[in-house]
C-alpha cells in the first residue's frame, strides 16, 4: 500500500475492516477512546489483535510484519486517530527533540510577527520546528511560558523578555540550552542578545528634524524603563542636547502603547499654549494611532516614527521612518542559536543592529506648516 492510500474515507474503513474481521473491536475501543482521551499504542495494539510491538514496528516502518498484520494496525489506527508523539518518543531514546521555543510580546504586531517569520525561516533550513508563545508583556507569563517549553525539551530559547530578573534561567543555561535574548537585554543572566541600535535610530530622527528648524519637538513613547523606550528617549534628549535646545518635559508623554493613551497625548500636546512643530513616536503602534487622530483632526505637522509599517509609503504624505528589518533579526537571533546547538563556545554575544533614516515627505515640513 502507497502513502497516499494509509488513510481511509468512512465508507472505505467501514469495509476493510469488516473484511478483516475487526470492525466491533475498533468501535468499541474507539468509543472508549471518547471518554478516555487521545489513543495510546496500547489502545492501537487491542483493537488490531496485535503485540505492543508489532503496533511499534508498523510506527517506525521497521521490518518483521506482514503485509496482512500492517494493514490491520495501519486501519486501527486510523479508526482511533492514533497519532505519535515525536517529542515523547524523542525523550525516551535520548534524541533531541528538533524543537526550539519563541517567546514574544504579541504576535499581532508587526515587528513581532515579521521576527517570528526570520526565526522559522532559519528553522526549516536546520529541519527544526519552532513552538512560539505570547507573553503579552507580562513577566510572570514570560517565565511560566519559559518554564513550560523546557519541560517539552525544547532545544533552545529565544525570548522577548518582559520580566526583569531572569536568573531563573541561569540553571538551565549551564546545562548548556542556548538561550537568546531578542530587542531587550536580560537581567541578572549573561546571556547572548540582539538588539537594535534604539538610541543612535531616534537620535538621527531627532537631528532630522532639528536641521529643519525645528525646536519643539513632542515625543510620544511607550515605557521609558523598557530598554527599547528608554534608550529611544536617550537619543531624543541627546540630540536636542547637541543643538543647545532645552528639555521640555510637557513635550514627553510615556506609557502610550495602546492606542487611546497615544491619541490623548498627541491631543494633549496640539492644546499646549505652544504646542510642538514636530512629533517623535518610538513605536509602529504610536505611530499609527497618533497620525489616525491628526488625520481625522485635519492637522498636519512634521512626524518621524520609530519602526516602518504598512503603508506608511502610500499615505497621502507619505511618513518619515526610522526603520529596520525585523525579517532579518529574527533570522540573525536563530543563527546565532544554531551556532550555539552546534558548539559555538565563545562568551555571550551582544549583537547591535542598524537602523536607517528613511525620508519620504512628513519629516521634511518646516516648523510653519503646524496649521
């Protein structure tokens, strides 16, 4: 029997099975099954009249079973829905599982689903497959979800973190799991990690506009104790520092990830009794929800965001970035796990990525063009 054909329609079992004479033992441990939960091997063995070994041997397509027998194991377990458990197995032979866990802040962002796809992509090319989880910024979900992947013996780690203490990770690092860290660096554990040149991007966006006459320039940010916040409000305040413009903290708002603190900030800023020429936005998110509000506000005003999105090219002014390839980090992160699986023994790595300056229109106006 071909591959394609092992499995059957309903009609096709019925009648196979009935010719071999086990139809009744198959409907009434598949019935079991039920109640039971997901079929075993023994459960397999029962239903076809066969040893726990000859169900092992037809698993494996290993030699030593008739034809007669392997059909009969073959349709029992398609009447149970018997699947193998690789990772189980894996286990139990002392192999690698072939897996390797991703952990990250939320899957429908962008950034992070555009990493997700670096990382797998790298994958394939090992033969690996990638478990990934949303930690949903929270520290204790990150670590339970870190601790969760391990016990599945993931072979490697690559983590957004969200936490600010991963010594308990320590332990299994020694152990010798490579565990990366992705846009964050981790805390209280030397571990390898990949970041983006967060400063240095908002500085260049910051002299940007400050060469075109700009001196208010508001700045809309997300937590300024995240690494990526505050080193994006890092070089916000030393570029405006290099051309002597004073710091203006009524034109700092923080905490605006979500969309309905972003836009109150941007509303707060344009009712200022001087409000800014300019705005700094140091995520995709803030960025689109801030130029949501000014386009429904019919105000235009000179913008650079942190991070490229979609679309931003096509808008009717098309949006000034500072921009990076997420694709491209996640495949760096992967690689260096892989390196790491296959004996890279040099001390931990931090890995800084550029950034570029991407001029398309609303990072040009001058500060006149407010109203």
């Amino acid at each position: 029997m071909t591959e394609e054909n092992s499995y059957f329609t309903a009609q096709e079992l019925t009648r196979q099975i009935s010719n071999i004479g086990k139809s009744a033992a198959i409907a009434d441990t598949n019935s079991a099954m039920l109640l039971k939960g997901r079929p075993t091997m023994q459960d397999v063995a029962e239903a076809a009249g066969v040893s726990l070994k000859t169900v092992s041997r037809v698993v494996n397509n290993e030699p030593r079973v008739s034809e007669e027998t392997k059909e009969r194991v073959k349709q029992a377990i398609s009447a149970l829905g018997f699947r193998r458990n690789d990772i189980a197995r894996s286990l139990r032979r002392g192999q690698a599982s072939s897996t390797i866990g991703l952990i990250i802040e939320d899957i429908a962002n962008p950034f992070y689903s555009s990493i997700a796809l670096g990382v797998e992509q790298v994958a394939q090319q090992y033969n690996y497959m990638v478990i990934m989880s949303n930690s949903e910024e929270h520290p204790l979900r990150e670590r339970e979800l870190a601790n969760a992947l391990l016990r599945r013996r993931v072979e490697g780690l690559l983590i957004v973190p969200a936490g600010r203490d991963h010594s308990y990770l320590l332990p299994e690092l020694q152990l010798g799991t490579p565990i990366i860290f992705l846009d964050r660096p981790p805390i209280n554990l030397p571990a390898d990690v990949i970041l983006l040149e967060n400063q240095g991007g908002a500085r260049k966006a910051i002299n940007h506009l400050l060469e075109r006459g700009h001196r208010r320039i508001g700045l809309i940010c997300g937590d300024p104790l995240v690494h990526t916040g505050s080193g994006r409000t890092a070089g916000y305040r030393e570029a405006l520092a290099g051309y002597g413009v004073p710091i203006d903290e009524t034109l700092m708002y923080f905490g605006c990830d979500a969309a309905p603190q972003a836009q109150a900030a941007i509303q707060a800023l344009l009712a200022l009794p001087e409000p800014p020429t300019a705005i700094f936005t140091t995520s995709n998110r803030i960025s689109v929800a801030v130029l949501r509000f000014l386009y429904q506000q019919r105000k235009q005003l000179a913008f650079i965001g942190f991070d490229d999105f979609d679309f931003a090219d096509l808008l009717p002014l098309p949006v000034t970035v500072v921009a990076h390839n997420p694709v491209e980090f996640g495949k760096i992160a992967a690689e260096l796990l892989f390196a790491r699986l296959n004996g890279d023994s040099r001390p931990p790595q931090r890995l800084i990525l550029p950034t570029e300056l991407i001029v398309r229109g609303s990072g040009e106006l001058p500060p006149s063009n407010l109203h």
